[in-house]
C-alpha cells in the first residue's frame, strides 16, 4: 500500500477514535449532571398550584399515587432512577403530549430518552395492573347501580339510567401494519375511544377500537353492552339504561333522542331531558382531554396502536384516581350535541321504539 494512503487512512481512523472518545465523554459528562440534578432537586418543594399545573396532581394525591404502584416499579436495571422520578416523569409526559425527548430534559427530573421510553411502558403498565380494578369499573352490585340512577333523577324523569355513551377520536401516526382498519373518514388515522360516564362525570367503562369503526359498531360488540341487556334478563324487575345521541340505533337498552318532536308534547319533553342529561359525557371527554392531552386529537405520537390504547385506559383510570381523591375540575363542553340520523336499523331498533314509547307514556303524559 502506498505510504500517503496508509498515512490518510490512519488519520482518519484515529480522527474517528478521537471523536469517539470525546462523545463518551460528554455522554459519561451529561449523565453525571442528570444524576446530580435528580439527587439534589426536590419536586415536591415546589408550589402546589405549579405542581398541579404540571402533573395534574396535588403533591397530596402524587405521594399516594407512587405509594400504590411502587411495588411494580423497583427493578435491578432502574435502581438508580427512584420511583417518584418514574412516575412524576410520566405524568408530565401525559399531561403534556410531549415527545419523550421533551419532558425528559425536565430540570426537575432530567433522564435520558431510553430510560424515558422504559418509565413511560413500565408505569403505564402498573396503573393498568393495579388500579384498573379499584378505580375504572361498570357498577357491578345492586348497591351500586341503585346509587347512580337515583343521581340521575334529578335531570330526567326515567328511572333505570346507570350511564351516558359517546365516543370521541385519538388521532395516531399512520401504523405499519393493518393500516386500514386504523382509517378514521373525518380525522385520517386514529383510535376510537368509547367511554361510559355517570351522572358526577366519573368513567365507568371504556372500550378502544381500531379508528375505521362506528360509534354503533363498538358499543354493538362492547362488554358493556352484554351486561346491560344480562342484567335485563336476569332481573326483569329493574330497567337499566344507556343514554346515547341520535348516532346510536335505539334499542331496549339504549335510549336515544326523538329528533323530529314536535314542541310541546311529551316527546319534546323526553328529548329535553335526554339531551340536558347526556350532555354531561361531552363535558367529561372535554375534561378527560384537557387533562391528559397525550390524547388530544391535535397530538400525534409514534406510538404502535397497542401501546397507545394501553396509555388512553391508564389516563382513564388516572382521570377517576384524582376525582376519588378530591381533585375535580369544572366541565367543559367539547362539543355541540350532536343529531346524527341513523341510517342502519338492527333487529333492536322495534323493541327500542317499543321501550321509548312505553318511557314517554308512562312518565311524560
């Protein structure tokens, strides 16, 4: 080989190595200063509205939080990060929306975007693990769904009503894989959320879908559904109902607006009360996103869908943890309701006219 060549080559090679040498250093030099910062930091000094303000959390209710999961976070690999730092960290990210990149250069909590990606898999796991039982579930004893319709009376005449539905769109970057049935016709790629709320803006019950389906399509197909109608055939004594808008096929155990009532009459009347009363699960995806707004329409995340709809149902769970726990904020109206007409009619949509009519005669004239 010629000496000038072997001379460049050797340069270069060495200019690589020096190179290589001075971005080790800089890595071993910034996560020296990320642990300094995490060790001397103290997130809980801070003033409690600007705690609230970027956790979503008084530090009360955090301190609890990390209390209750914490045992799903101590692992060899992360015995350097304490589990506030995991926890205060995910909580920034989802009420921020941010990329991993973002919230993690936080001078409160400074990781690197690996461990950020770790925390985020590990910590939404364990609230979905833990709290999902305790703090997201369908009211599952006589006690209990006796409690909620009785709360409801107080906006509309029917008895029986355990829940308001609706569905709203999270908008996703557009998946690898099965990409179509991610293909939302108003908001291009997306995840469909279904949530069933009570009548003091509390979650019940939420189901996430593949963004091509119908709000009809996922409550057709949805738990919830089956263990409406079971309790309807278990126990023919007690009428429970869903309210839902115009967008839904009436049916025994769904009720729905009469578009066309005319004014005065016990079916404007029933309508009057049916839109007042469900207007409360618009408010709460109104809250439920401006508290989390990782899953606000305007966010896209890359994210594959599963693991997106992994983080939807842990805000959920989180959005009920701080209602439970004293942390309530004022409704917010997301939208107008909404008249859709209902272009597919199931073998529910005679017996639902049936059961209306029957609501409207006995408790409206």
């Amino acid at each position: 080989m010629d000496n000038h060549l072997y001379e460049y080559l050797l340069g270069i090679y060495e200019d690589e190595e020096v190179e290589r040498q001075r971005r080790r250093q800089q890595f071993q030099q910034l996560k020296l200063e990320r642990r300094m910062l995490r060790d001397t930091s103290n997130v809980f000094a801070m003033c409690p509205n600007h705690f609230r303000k970027y956790y979503r959390f008084t530090p009360e209710v955090a301190l609890r939080l990390i209390r209750d999961i914490e045992h799903e976070l101590i692992g060899a690999r992360d015995s350097a990060i304490q589990s506030h730092i995991q926890v205060l960290s995910v909580l920034r990210f989802l009420a921020e929306g941010s990329y991993q990149k973002g919230f993690c250069q936080d001078f409160m909590h400074p990781i690197s975007q690996p461990s950020a990606s770790r925390f985020i898999t590990k910590v939404i796991n364990a609230i979905n693990n833990v709290l999902a039982e305790q703090y997201l579930h369908f009211p599952s004893t006589e006690q209990e769904r006796e409690n909620i319709q009785q709360s409801f009376r107080r906006t509309i005449r029917v008895p029986g009503i355990i829940g308001l539905i609706d569905c709203f769109v999270i908008c996703i970057t557009r998946p690898s894989q099965n990409e179509e049935a991610f293909y939302h016709y108003r908001h291009g790629h997306g995840l469909i959320a279904q949530i069933i709320v009570d009548s003091n803006y509390n979650i019940l019950n939420i189901r996430i879908c593949p963004g091509s389906n119908n709000d009809r399509y996922v409550w057709q197909l949805s738990q919830a559904r089956e263990y409406i109608e079971s309790l309807r055939n278990y126990q023919p004594q007690n009428n429970y109902y869903i309210l839902g808008d115009s967008g839904y096929t009436l049916s025994p155990v769904l009720l729905t607006p009469i578009l066309d009532a005319a004014e005065g009459t016990p079916e404007a009347a029933y309508t009057y009360d049916h839109v007042r009363t469900r207007c409360r699960v618009e408010q709460t995806i109104g809250m439920f996103t401006n508290i989390w707004r990782v899953i606000k329409r305007a966010r896209k995340l890359l994210y594959q869908p599963q693991k997106f709809a992994d983080i939807v149902n842990a805000c959920a769970i989180l959005y009920n943890y701080r209602r439970r726990h004293g942390i309530v904020d004022d409704p917010v109206l997301r939208v107008a309701p909404r008249n859709r007409p209902v272009r597919n009619h199931n073998m529910d949509y005679p017996a639902g006219i049936a059961e209306r009519n029957r609501i409207i005669q006995e408790y409206y004239r």
